[in-house]
C-alpha cells in the first residue's frame, strides 16, 4: 500500500518536476558586467537609447544610481557618467516614461536622504542624454514646503489625456503621497488633493493598474510600519479626475507590513489578479472575479516560508508553458520561486535551482526580462551589501512571443494597454497590461512576454489607453511584434 501511495503522489508531482527540468538559468553577473555591490534597492528595465535591447538601472540607496547600456553580446557597460546621471547619491524607486511623447524615455528618481532629505529629480532624455528639468517640471515631491522621502514611483496616464503622470509613495509617519499631473508641455501640476489619493500612511511603494477592467488605471499603495503594518490602499479611478479608496471593501487592504505589489494575470481569465510581499505577516495572494473584487487565495501556494521578510515579487513564464510564475525577493532567509501549475496554484521548486536562493543575502527589488532577445526571461536581482545578481535563462523552447507597443493618441508609451492573445478556438491563452511598477522599487521591461503550451499560430488583440483597438490574425510565434496604435 505504501508503494502505491508514493507512485501515486510522483505521479501528481511529475508535471512539475518536468516544468522544472525545463529551465535551466546560469549565473552570468561578472562575465555581463552587472554585479555591482552596493546598497541596492530596486532596479528599472528599459530600452533608454532605443537600440532594441534592455538596459538596466539600478537604485542604490547611497552612492548613486548605476545605468548599464546592454551591449548585445552578453556584456553590458556602465554609462552613468556618460549620459549625465553620475553623483545622485541616496537614490531609491526610479521609474523611467516617455513625459514628452518624443520617443526617448525620461527618468524620475526618488531621492530620500542619509542625514536630510533631498528632492526628488526628473531627467529628460534627449537622444541618450540625460538633462536635469526638475525645477521647470515642478515635480520635486515637496509637501507642506519641505522634501518627501519617496520611496517609490509610479507613472501612468490616470486621466487618459495622453501624457503619463506621476505618482509619489512617500515613507514615513503622516506623510502624504503624491499625484502630479502632466500638462503636455513639460511641466506638472500637483492634483492629489483634487484627485484624493494623498495617503498619509508609510508608503513604501505604488503601481497603477486597472483592477475592475473599466478602461481606466487605479492606484494600489503598500504601506506599513514596525512593529505591526498598516491596511494598504486601492484608489479606484472614476474616470472624472477622481479615486475613491476602496481597499477594505474590494478585499485587499492588507494589514501586515507589506513592501512589494505585482498584479498579474495567474490564472489566464482576462483580469488583474494580485500578490503582495510582507516583511511581518504571510505574503499574500488574491484572486480577481473581473469586477476588481479579490479574495485571498495564499493556500494556493505551496511551499511557503513560514519565517521570512518578503520584499520583491515578480511575475514571468519561465518555461514558456503560458503560465506566469513567481519569483520572491526574501531579505532574511532566501528568495523562493514558484511555479505556476495551473488553476491559479504555485509550487516553491527554488531547491531545483539552489543559486536562485541567493542565501545570506537581504535581497530587494527582483526583475523578469529578456535581455538577450532570445524568448527566454531571465532574471536580475538586487542586494543589499552585496553583488547584484543576473541569471541568464539557458532555456530553448520556441514557443513564445514578445509584443512592443508604440502609442499614437495615447501616451508613446503605450502604458496603461492591454494585450490579449487568443488561440485558433478563439479561446484566451493570454493577458497582459503594460505597466511601469511592479513589486519593490522595480519597473518590469514595457516588452510583454508570452509563453505557450504548444506551438502555432495566435490571434493578439490590443486595446490602448485611448480606446482604439488593434488586431493581428495568426501571429507566428518566436519573434518579437511591434504593434502601432
């Protein structure tokens, strides 16, 4: 009997393990150039001189940020210096976004401070150089005639004029969050008092996402402080230049201390599903009914650490099989990643991938990409005190597909898009909506990856901020897309 029990359960266990043999990720920080050691604290993943390939800009809370150009042979180069972003000192959540709609993406950066708090920068790109225009911008992160420390930032169009806005997660007690609004001509007005999403809580970080699916990005606040948290706040835009708060009621206002929030589509339904990393308490995982109403699913993830600081999730289809997994940044034992098997439940295989763990090591913001443009996601993950991390995916399926999205009325960016991707039953295998944060002090690439359980041709529909729709019929997978509005 007991024999039979174990093939029993090896043969439950099978898929996954096969799922797991499937990838195989290789430790390719000093050969790429990308292991700096310092106090990291998030990292930002975007094409800044759009060249086709992603760079990496790091967050470090002291001793400046660090852009690293991809060379496109494995290696990438510090540029820091050389663009103009060199001596920035205490830098935390950066974001990067096309404010201009020229083409060239721009930087924010959160400044915080050591001994006093710094104001916040926003740097123009002009043709891979960077210009300092945050005092004609107006978009220092002053409160009440003095710097915030913001910890985090988020851009979006919230009002869907064309031009993305910013938001402010500001840390510490009583301070009040930021929404600044962009008036098209490089410079913004402060409309959180208008807008109602001054959160006086301690904000470590936000991202926009359209959580009820009613065309228009809400703003999703993770808060807490010693020893016991504070319920996290979920902005539901009206679509008149207003949120209302409706975190308690829609079933995520989660009361631990959280850090880290990345919405993704885990169970292939069309809609924004939830997870959130906690450095005191469970993290936790919520289930969307499409409406934008959660309930916590955690007991589908197996696996778990019961005694952890959680700190950066991120989503990506590892193993190209059409589900998205999850990496989980841990600043007090090791990281865990997660499988997706299927009907919204996760298996902790990161003993199939020891170095993954990065043991020892406080590990904070975490990033899927691919930086190789091979369909493969790898992964970057950044230390505190010690080397940055970058594992390259030595994978070889050929069943995916990766769409760029370039905005004519909407915003250049095409933030705030939705991409569906339907196979030839007409049956959705597939959702994504671009965003620019995503978990802690992270910006996930604006490139969507999709993975697929056998190979063929697919149907992709894109729906942008604007409204406007566009379709492809029988996309070939194994190539990158670019689809216009």
């Amino acid at each position: 009997m007991k024999v039979k029990l174990l093939a029993f359960f090896l043969v439950l266990l099978l898929p996954v393990f096969a799922s797991a043999q499937n990838v195989k990720f290789e430790d390719y920080s000093e050969k790429a150039g990308v292991a700096f050691k310092g106090n990291g604290k998030g990292v930002a993943i975007a094409d800044y001189n759009n060249d086709g390939l992603l760079d990496i800009l790091i967050s470090n809370k002291g001793g400046g940020i660090r852009l690293y150009k991809n060379n496109g042979n494995g290696t990438f180069s510090d540029v820091t210096k050389a663009v103009g972003l060199e001596d920035l000192g205490y830098c935390l959540g950066s974001v990067w976004g096309d404010i201009d709609n020229d083409g060239w993406v721009d930087l924010y950066v959160p400044k915080g401070g050591v001994y006093e708090v710094e104001t916040n920068r926003l740097f123009r790109n002009e043709g891979g150089k960077f210009v300092d225009i945050t005092d004609k911008a107006g978009v220092a992160g002053i409160v009440d005639g003095k710097p915030a420390f913001t910890y985090g930032a988020a851009m979006a169009d919230y009002d869907k004029d064309g031009f993305l806005d910013i938001y402010l997660a500001n840390y510490g007690v009583g301070a009040k969050n930021i929404l600044y609004r962009n008036n098209g001509n490089l410079t913004f007005t402060d409309v959180t008092d208008t807008a109602g999403v001054g959160d006086k809580s301690w904000s470590w970080s936000a991202t926009f996402a359209d959580v009820n699916g009613d065309g228009w990005p809400d703003i999703y606040v993770a808060n807490g402080r010693y020893p016991a948290g504070e319920p996290n706040k979920l902005y539901i835009n009206k679509g008149d230049g207003t949120f209302v708060e409706m975190a308690e009621k829609l079933g995520v206002a989660d009361d631990n201390w959280s850090l880290g929030a990345s919405f993704a589509d885990i169970d292939n339904d069309g809609d924004l599903d939830l997870y959130v990393s906690n450095y005191i308490g469970d993290n936790n995982l919520y289930i969307n009914d499409g409406k934008g109403n959660f309930t916590k699913a955690t007991k589908n993830i197996s696996g778990a650490p019961k005694d952890h600081w959680g700190k950066g999730p991120t989503f990506g289809d590892i193993n190209n099989d059409g589900l998205l997994d999850l990496y989980e940044g841990d600043c007090k034992l090791a990281n865990q990643l997660y499988l997706n098997t299927g009907g919204g439940k996760f298996k902790n295989i990161i003993n199939t991938m020891p170095a993954l763990k990065c043991e020892t090591v406080r590990t904070k913001g975490t990033v899927f990409a691919d930086f190789n443009n091979d369909g493969q996601l790898d992964l970057y993950v950044v230390n505190w005190g010690a080397a940055n991390k970058l594992f390259i995916n030595k994978s070889k399926n050929p069943n995916w597909l990766e769409i760029k999205l370039v905005g004519s009325k909407s915003n250049k960016d095409a933030i705030g898009s939705k991409v569906y991707v339907y196979d030839e039953k007409g049956k959705l295998v597939g959702f994504r909506e671009v965003v620019t944060s995503s978990g802690f002090c992270t910006q996930p690439p604006k490139v969507q990856h999709f993975g697929f359980a056998k190979a063929g041709k697919y149907d992709v529909k894109v729906l942008f901020p604007s409204g406007k729709s566009v379709e492809k019929k029988a996309v070939a997978l194994g190539q990158i897309l670019t689809i216009n509005e």
